[in-house]
C-alpha cells in the first residue's frame, strides 16, 4: 500500500511541476532551422526559395566535379560535339552503350525533379506570403511556371514522357506513372502561355539591372516557340520568335565578339545563366569544364566541337565550306591519311595526331 501511495505522489509531484512550467518548456521546434512551412510566412524568405529554384539551373552546365552537368544530353552527346578519347568512358549515351541503370540517367532525372519540385512549392504557396506585393507574386509564379516548362521541355526530348507532377508532393508521394509526350507538351504549353500572359512580366531586364538574368517575357516566347517546333506547329512558332523582336532583342553584329565577356549581357542574349567570378580560384565552373588548360589555372577542355559542326560554318565570303578546297582530295582519304595534315605540338614538346575526320 505504501509502494503504491509513493508513486501515486510522484506523479501528482511531476504533474504539478509540468503544469507550474511556462508553455515553452515543451516546444521542440528547433531555433536554428526554419520549416518548409514557415518561410512563406516571411517575405525575404520566401524571395530565397524562388531563387533557390533558379539555383538548381547551375547543375546544368556543371556539378561540383566540374565536368558532369547536364549539358551533357544537350551539346557534347548530340550532333556537335564529341569527348576526347581519355573520357570515353564517361559517355555510354555517345557509344549507345547506356543502360537504365546508368548513373548519368540517374543523376539527370534526379536534377531535373529537384528543380521542378522547387517551383511546384513555389507555386503552390507563395499567394499567402504577407509582405509581398499581388504583381510580385505573380511574377513569382510565372518565373517558376517558365522553369517547371523548361526542365519538363527537356525532359521530354530525352524521354519522351515521364511522370508529370504539378502540385507539391513528398517523397512517399512520388509514385506516378509516367504521362505520354504529348500530355508533357500540352503542360509545357499552358505554362508557358500563362507567363507570355502574365503582365507582371518584364519583356526584358536592361543589362544594368540588378534583376538580369531573371526569367522575361521573351524567354517564355522563345520556348514555346521552341516546343512548337517540336510539335511541327510552324505557324504558331514563327509568330512567338517574331513577338521577341518587338520586345528591343536583335542579333550582335560581330559574331566572334558575341561571346567575349564585355557583350554578354547584349540585346541578343534571351535567356542566360549568369556565372559569378573566381568562385573557386579557378573561374566559374562553366570556365574550368568547357574552357582549355590555360583557363583559370587549369581548364579541363575534354568538350569539342566535332569537324561536322565546325564544318557547317560558312566562310567569309558566305560560301559553303570544304575542305577540298584547301586540301584537293581531301574527302576521298581515309582518316589516316588526312591526320598528317593535323600535327600539332603541345606543351609536353611531344607530338600528337589530331584525327579531326568523322
């Protein structure tokens, strides 16, 4: 009985004790982290998560490894470019060699969702944000609209359907069937043409601007031009390019120049990525993946441009470019007899063959 009496007392004694406490005695919410819930009830937070959308753009071009971003899929593993020969192996879709399994697949697929989920969060919560302007949320919202459509745009030329996901979703979530091309085309569409109809977005960002580099008006025209070349709906896609005309873009007159660093914010530039400088000690990792081994220490250079794509530029004159009329007979050798036209010496100060031949 008296055992009994004792807890009994105890836990009258502990009970007064939790109750004779302040409220946040028991709050476990950590003071260091704040909820995904929570930053839409902050005006500049929620400003860093719509920036952090356009953050997952930079896995594109290059990852932290410098060599492996996305772009991959888009310019060395089509028609124009190719890989040296000491990274073949990093290029299974080159040689048709890769399978599902493929970490390239994996790691592109998981890129691309990161970012379309971010925007989905965006899009789906930032209406009740105090602090922000109606026009600023709207502007907002077509941004991310403009990003969802562009990574499911690219998505699907690879794929050609895959899970649409429109609406924030957890992990467990996560368990659609994959949607036809055409549906992926159709959401691609509407969510471009809400941002070509969005007033609160700007047709174009001055070059001075703090905001350059954000997504416009003539950006969302240009895709859905882009996507109605796809569906072969040429009408549609000519009279999108044409709107950006209108909107001060034109193309610069010294293509060579066009690249220098001094035009990069010129009136033919659309849609960039701007890349901060000497992140690293080496340049932006744009510059270490795709510029030479004298580019900011040490460039990488293992993206070229193939000899067809170099090819396929005209002469000065406007002509068409052959090789046969520098070199007579030219496109009758083999590839081994055209690579003595191609020895070049590299700092090593040994000689190597350049086989430029398709």
């Amino acid at each position: 009985m008296k055992k009994t009496i004792s807890i009994i007392t105890f836990g009258g004694i502990l009970m007064l004790f939790v109750y004779a406490c302040s409220a946040d005695f028991l709050d476990t919410k950590p003071a260091n982290v704040i909820s995904t819930a929570g930053v839409w009830d902050n005006a500049d937070l929620a400003v860093q998560v719509v920036n952090g959308v356009y953050n997952a753009l930079r896995a594109d071009y290059a990852t932290n490894s410098g060599y492996d971003g996305d772009l991959h899929f888009y310019d060395y593993r089509s028609s124009i470019m190719d890989m040296d020969r000491n990274w073949i192996w990093h290029t299974p879709t080159l040689f048709g060699v890769a399978t599902p399994s493929s970490t390239e697949f994996l790691s592109a697929w998981k890129r691309y969702y990161e970012l379309i989920h971010r925007a989905n969060d965006v899009i789906a919560n930032i209406k009740k944000t105090p602090g922000l302007s109606d026009g600023k949320k709207a502007q907002y919202i077509a941004e991310c609209k403009f990003l969802r459509a562009y990574n499911y745009y690219r998505m699907n030329i690879l794929w050609k359907g895959v899970p649409l996901y429109l609406e924030p979703v957890t992990a467990e979530e996560c368990i659609k069937g994959r949607s036809t091309e055409q549906e992926i085309w159709d959401a691609v569409l509407t969510d471009l043409t809400a941002c070509v109809e969005e007033s609160n977005l700007p047709e174009k960002y001055a070059a001075s601007s703090s905001e350059y580099g954000r997504i416009t008006k003539a950006a969302a025209y240009s895709l859905r031009g882009k996507t109605y070349l796809w569906l072969k709906q040429y009408d549609k896609a000519e009279d999108d390019f044409r709107a950006i005309t209108k909107m001060g873009y034109s193309l610069f007159g010294d293509y060579k120049a066009l690249f220098k660093e001094a035009n990069e914010r010129c009136d033919e530039m659309i849609f960039t990525i701007p890349c901060i400088e000497n992140p690293s000690g080496y340049g932006s990792v744009f510059n270490w993946a795709f510029g030479n081994r004298t580019t900011s220490g040490s460039g990488w250079n293992n993206y070229l441009p193939n000899p067809a794509f170099v090819d396929s530029y005209e002469c000065v004159d406007g002509k068409p470019f052959s090789w046969d009329d520098y070199l007579p007979g030219y496109s009758t050798m083999t590839p081994r007899e055209r690579s003595v036209f191609f020895l070049t010496l590299i700092p090593q100060h040994y000689y190597k063959l350049n086989f430029l031949s398709t």
